[in-house]
C-alpha cells in the first residue's frame, strides 16, 4: 500500500494492473505566513485558487483592492466581509499499489478479477486489508473526483502500439471476429464501488459507542449521507479521465488507536468492483509465455484517481 498525507485541495493516488507506480510527489504547505499590507499573506506560486468555490478576488496579501463603503460627517459605519478558506492538511488516503486481472485466452469474461476490498481490526492491533479498496485513514469523509485510466505506459508499449488495449466497456470484444488493436488484446473493463458490508453486529462491534471490532468490514459509498442527489457511476476505464466526478464517497477512518499517526487505528473503506471482458488474446507479435514456458504476467495500465476531502 502506499500512503499519502498532508496534502491540499485534492490528491492524486495510482494503482497500477499487475505492477506498481509510485504516488506523486506534491507540494509543501502552499500558504506561507506573514504579515503583508493588508493581512496574511501565501505563495501565489504553490496557491491553486482552481480547488476553490468562486469568490471575490483578494490580493496576496490577503484584503481586496475594493475599498467598502466609506464614513464621510461625524460618525458611521464601514465593514469587512471575512471570507474563511481551508487548508486540508490532514487528508490520508491510499489504493493498492498493484492489482491483477486473469484474461481468458479464449476471451471473454474475466476468469479472475481482486476480491472485493475489505478491512478486519481489533483494538492493539494494525488493521488488515484485502481485496481492491481506498482506505480513508483521515479524519474527514473524502470523496473521488476524477478517475483516469492510462494504458499509454511505457511497459505496455510494443513496436509502437499498446500490448493491452483499453477500450469503451460497451465494445464486443468478444464477439465472433472482432479485431483487436493490441498486440495481445484488448479490454474492455468497468470499475464501481462495491456493495456494503457493514452490519452492526455482524461486520461492526461497538462497545461505548467506540469501534471495538471490524470483521470484513466495507463501509461502501457513502454517497447521499449529506443530502446529495447525484447518482454513483460506474467508470468506464477505456483509457481516458472521467469527464464528472463519479459521486463516490469513502467515510472517515473509524477508529483513531492510540498512535499519533494513527497507524493502529482502522481506516474507512470503500470496497472496489473491476469487471469487463476481453478479446481473443493473440501471440502473432508477442510470446504468451517466457523461456520455461511460464506465463507472462504484463504491466498493463494505470488507473489514477483524483481524491479531495467531502
């Protein structure tokens, strides 16, 4: 797993189909503290004023340019708007670093895809996660605002072309005839969050009102706690960005354990579905297996998802 924290706005995590990537490095606190003319100032060159809701210009020093109305005889009143921005530096969020899907030479359906992602943890101990998952170890719900899949990777290229091709889920890669365009096949793949499993007593032990037991526990997409009225999508991963955000949202982490970091505490889980299909797999251009006659296992594509807090 890989780990990321302390980050702004929205972050980035990766996962990579069979091998792994690394997280992107982001900046340090883009604000940086000190007293300009009209109040505090920050570093308009790490300062994304993108990640923010629209509102009235201000300066970098923190006051806008446009005066309020002035006091003009004997006595009246003038008045500020203050405007309150966040810096979310407490965001902690991660994907697995790797993950394997089993492609039928034949095609078609998947023979194996991950397992639906989960979470066990008792109090003293670290928590346990299988399957394909984000894990939210913040202390605030954080939801997924872009989803991006790349098989333009360099380990997937292959006298020019992708050795494994992503394309729109609604293509019959199967069907009798069709031409793939990678070296090896193509596929055509969904990616959604996965059904909840998170019943009291069964999947979740309270004792307090405190977290005392997490079994297979998924919290699934808390989408619609707040009020909201979008519908969950299930991404295509045909190889480009998700044009809207997919209205996926991973709860907080549940229990904080008595670490600073909160390393022995359990995180909310947002359990991940990866399904599809794929073409007849050929060996015209490349081997299906090395020297010993052992499977290939390929580095196929990447899927990034873009994070911010709820």
């Amino acid at each position: 797993m890989n780990k990321a924290s302390k980050l702004f706005g929205a972050m980035a995590l990766s996962a990579a189909l069979t091998a792994g990537c690394a997280l992107p490095a982001f900046a340090d606190d883009p604000y940086k503290p000190g007293e300009g003319q009209g109040g505090t100032s920050w570093d308009t060159t790490t300062w994304d004023p993108n990640d923010r809701e629209t509102f009235p210009s201000i300066g970098t020093d923190g006051a806008d340019q446009q005066m309020a109305d002035a006091v003009t005889d004997n006595k009246g009143t003038t008045a500020s708007n203050v405007w309150v921005d966040t810096f979310i530096d407490n965001l902690s969020v991660t994907v697995p670093l790797n993950v394997k899907v089993m492609a039928k030479a034949s095609g078609g359906e998947l023979k194996a895809v991950p397992s639906t992602g989960t979470v066990n943890w008792k109090p003293g101990t670290t928590a346990s996660g299988k399957g394909y998952r984000i894990e939210n170890w913040s202390g605030l719900d954080v939801k997924v605002v872009g989803i991006s899949s790349d098989d333009t990777i360099a380990e997937n290229q292959f006298q020019g072309g992708a050795v494994w091709k992503l394309v729109p889920s609604t293509t019959a890669v199967d069907a009798a005839n069709y031409t793939a365009t990678g070296k090896k096949a193509d596929l055509a793949l969904t990616l959604s969050p996965s059904a909840a499993a998170n019943a009291t007593g069964t999947n979740i032990f309270q004792l307090g009102g405190a977290v005392s037991e997490l079994l297979d526990y998924n919290g699934g997409n808390r989408y619609g706690d707040k009020g909201e009225t979008g519908t969950p999508a299930v991404v295509d991963l045909d190889g480009t960005a998700t044009s809207t955000a997919p209205n996926w949202v991973i709860e907080a982490r549940l229990a904080d354990g008595n670490a600073a970091d909160h390393s022995d505490g359990a995180p909310g889980i947002l359990g991940l579905s990866l399904a599809g299909k794929s073409s007849v797999v050929s060996n015209d251009a490349m081997n299906l297996t090395d020297d010993a006659g052992n499977v290939v296992v390929d580095k196929a594509f990447q899927i990034t998802y873009t994070i911010a807090a709820a």
